[in-house]
C-alpha cells in the first residue's frame, strides 16, 4: 500500500486521540508504540487494513464509518499538500477521472513491483454525468474510494450517487459508478 494511507491515518489519530489511545490502536493493529508511516514507503495492505479495524474497534463504531471521518481529514490534509492536484481539476468528475495520473505519481518512489501494483489500481472511464471506476485493489478499499468521492463532491457543492456494478464495497475487484449532479438538485 502506497504510505499516503497509513500516513494519513496516523495523522489523524495524532490529532484525535490521546497518544496512549493512538498507542493501543497501533498494537491492536499489529504496529509496535512508536511506529511512524512514511509517504514515500509502501506499508504491508493487511496491516495497514488492520490499522483502521482497530480504529473502529477501540472506538466502537464501523470501519465505515471510520473511512467517512478519515476520508474528510485526508481532502483536508490533501488540498493543503497537493493543491495542484485539485486546482487542475474544478469539479468533482475532472478529479475523479486525474485519479490513475495522481496515483502513479504518487508511487514513482516505490520499487518497480509497487509502482505497477498502484498503476493497475484504478481504470477510469468518464460518463457524461460522472465516471466508471474499474477499481483492483488487494487492500479492498473501495469504501474509503468512495467516501472521498462523497465528501469530495459535497466540498464542491454536488451530490455523488454511487452505485456497483459488480463487487461491493469490500470487493477486491469492483466497478464503480459515481454519478455527480448539482447540490441544489438533489
């Protein structure tokens, strides 16, 4: 797994929990106390799956709804590293359609074998009120995808409708449907 993920989940932890909180969540996930995540390191996806189920474990809620909260930290933190990223793309569909770009650029620093892995993550076809996502992902993140796509679209006042294709959300494999239209017409 490309370290933007388990980096930003540590982020949050240290801004939201206590450090004896963040420490028992890092063992719980199988991390020894002390344990930073590097962005340009790729991290074990089991483990840092782990990660977040112990989050929902030690605060007694879902890994769902634990994506949702992270997923608003991480534009937060995102828009503010890689603005870039956002201001070439005005809407939600033309960020969501950049995702295979951003990606591999992200994962240029990973070993050929990581940079291949995050290349093939995602396929994306534009529809003309949103896009077609052909995700592939061992980690079955498809909920976290997803969830940034909602909180992305709201940020940019539209509402995202998600639907699968195939696969669901803890798929390995899916094809995912986000159609965006304006807030108002809702």
């Amino acid at each position: 797994m490309l370290g933007i993920i388990p980096h930003t989940i540590d982020q949050y932890l240290k801004t939201r929990v206590p450090p004896e909180a963040r420490a028992g969540i890092l063992g719980r996930a199988g991390f020894p106390d002390g344990q930073t995540f590097r962005l340009d390191t790729e991290y074990d996806d089991e483990s840092c799956c782990a990660l977040v189920d112990a989050i929902a474990a030690e605060t007694g809620t879902t890994t769902e709804a634990v994506f949702d909260e992270i997923s608003a930290f991480f534009l937060d933190w995102a828009e503010r590293t890689f603005s870039g990223f956002f201001k070439v793309a005005p809407d939600t569909r033309g960020f969501l359609l950049l995702q295979p770009e951003i990606h591999s650029s992200l994962a240029c620093g990973l070993r050929a074998s990581g940079q291949r892995k995050v290349a093939d993550k995602f396929r994306v076809e534009a529809l003309p009120d949103g896009v077609r996502i052909h995700y592939r992902s061992s980690n079955r993140l498809g909920y976290f995808y997803c969830a940034l796509a909602h909180c992305l679209a709201a940020r940019r006042g539209e509402v995202a409708e998600i639907s699968f294709l195939d696969g669901d959300v803890g798929s390995a494999a899916a094809i995912i449907e986000v159609r965006l239209k304006p807030a108002l017409a809702a």
